[in-house]
C-alpha cells in the first residue's frame, strides 16, 4: 500500500514539475503577438496603422443606379477594395450601383459598387472634391489584376521619385 502511495505521489510530483516547467519556460514574452492582429490594430497610436496602398489613376467612369440614372464620374482614388469618385450625383449610403471604368490602354471595366460614405451633403467650401466612397463589389479577376498593377507601378513610381529627390538614386554623386 505504501509503494502505491509513493508512486502516485512521485508522478504527481513529475508531472507538476513538467506542467510547471512547460508554463514557465514556454510562456510568451513580452515581444510575442499573441492578440489578433485587428485588435492590435484598435490598440495601436493611430499614426503607426499602416495606410493601405492608394493610387490616384484619375480614370473616366460611367455610373449606373438601380432606376437607370446615368451618370459622368471621375475616380479620382483607388486602393485594393475601395475608391473615391468623384461625381455630382448623389447617392445614398449603401446604395449598389454599376460602375464603368474608361481605360485609356485597356477595354472598359464593368464592376458593382456600393457607396460607403458621401460629402455631397457638405457645403463647397467644406471640401475639396464633392463625391463619395465606394467599395467594390462583386469584383472579378480583371478587375483585382489591374488595381494591383495600377498600385503597383504608382508605388514603384514613388519610390523612384524618393530616392532621386533624396540623392540615393543610381549615378548620383555624394
């Protein structure tokens, strides 16, 4: 009875020790990302949130509402899932809508929008450029393509224009 009594407490012992070695030794650090990253982002000082990649393409479009309204449009702002148009229709928040994008090399664009926030409402003097934010909707491959190739050669094109402006350019003399 006294052999069971020891070898139920020399596990219990090794098995604490190996809990308490494993908690101790293996816990994250300070350093360690251990929150999801959105929550991290919410924690975060606001200036150190990366921004997402934008270009300003100032691309022709063509809006088309749900009744059949038609309208000139210019997108004036593009990031990966979202835009800035600039128009004088107004539309309101949430509304979907169709969108044609008039490319200068390339065939039109068709894609599905829907508006996420408007400044048609403000006074002129209160903005720069009257339109509204869309995010796309119902996006196919063309369209994902060429917004990362249109970011990409605008992100690459500053990137050359820093280093000249900084005099780290290729050829530049120190």
């Amino acid at each position: 009875m006294q052999t069971a009594w020891f070898m139920t407490m020399f596990i219990f012992a090794a098995v604490f020790f190996l809990v308490f070695f494993a908690v101790y030794f293996f816990r994250p650090r300070k350093d360690d990302k251990i929150i999801p990253e959105t929550l991290e982002k919410e924690l975060m000082d606001p200036e150190d949130i990366p921004l997402p990649h934008r270009a300003e393409p100032n691309w022709p479009a063509v809006i088309e509402t749900s009744d059949g309204r038609t309208a000139e449009a210019s997108i004036s702002s593009v990031t990966h899932g979202s835009a800035f148009i600039r128009t004088a229709v107004k539309l309101s928040i949430g509304e979907k809508f169709q969108l044609t994008i008039h490319l200068p090399d390339r065939p039109h664009l068709q894609l599905r929008a829907q508006v996420t926030w408007s400044n048609m409402h403000l006074p002129p003097e209160k903005v720069v450029h009257h339109g509204m934010g869309i995010r796309f909707i119902e996006v196919g491959e063309d369209a994902i393509c060429l917004v990362r190739d249109t970011l990409n050669l605008q992100a690459t094109t500053h990137k050359t224009e820093d280093a000249v402006l900084s005099g780290t350019a290729t050829g530049t003399a120190s």
